[in-house]
C-alpha cells in the first residue's frame, strides 16, 4: 500500500475521477468536493489506510437496461472510494507493465 500513497498514484487517480464526472454514491458527495476532502482529511485517510483501518463505504446500486432485455446490476462507489480504487489500479497497472512488457 506504501506504494499507492506516492504522489504519482494519486495524483493521477484524482485527475482521472474528476475527469470522468461519475454519478454521485450514496453519501452524495460530487467530484467537485473530493479535492477539498482530500485536503482536509488526507492525514487521517491516510492512517487508516496503512493501519489496515480504513472501510469502504456502501455502493449505491442501480439497473441499466440492456439492449436484448432485462437489466445489468451496477454499483457506483462514492467518489473516495473511486479515488482509492484508481490509485490502487495506477500502482498495479505499473506492476504489471514492469513484470510482463519486459
């Protein structure tokens, strides 16, 4: 996780959330706001991360209709979590680049 927490990770995870503009999750919060969250928060974020403490908030559940009928379950995350998740993705995506492009 140490690896996640760099600079570059998040950085990058902030810019692709707020570029994508995603649907709000089920504690209302807009991208627009997750930069100031992250100003104010980031230190105890941070220590619950590495602590192993930190507990990802409850998704809100939509449908979607598909083209041939019936619907598709999908889960929207808040925008933190999302924010998590692609700093995660950017970290592992380097790991994976590193071990397989060589």
């Amino acid at each position: 996780m140490a690896a996640v927490l760099r600079g570059d990770p998040l950085i990058a995870a902030l810019r692709q959330v707020q570029r994508h503009r995603g649907a709000l999750g089920l504690d209302g919060r807009s991208v627009e706001a997750l930069a100031d969250d992250l100003k104010s928060h980031w230190p105890s974020l941070k220590t619950q991360w590495l602590a192993g403490r930190y507990q990802s908030q409850p998704v809100r559940g939509v449908e979607i209709a598909k083209a041939a009928g019936g619907v598709h379950g999908l889960g929207i995350p808040t925008v933190l979590d999302g924010f998590i998740q692609h700093a995660i993705a950017q970290v592992l995506q380097r790991e994976w680049e590193t071990v397989f492009d060589d």
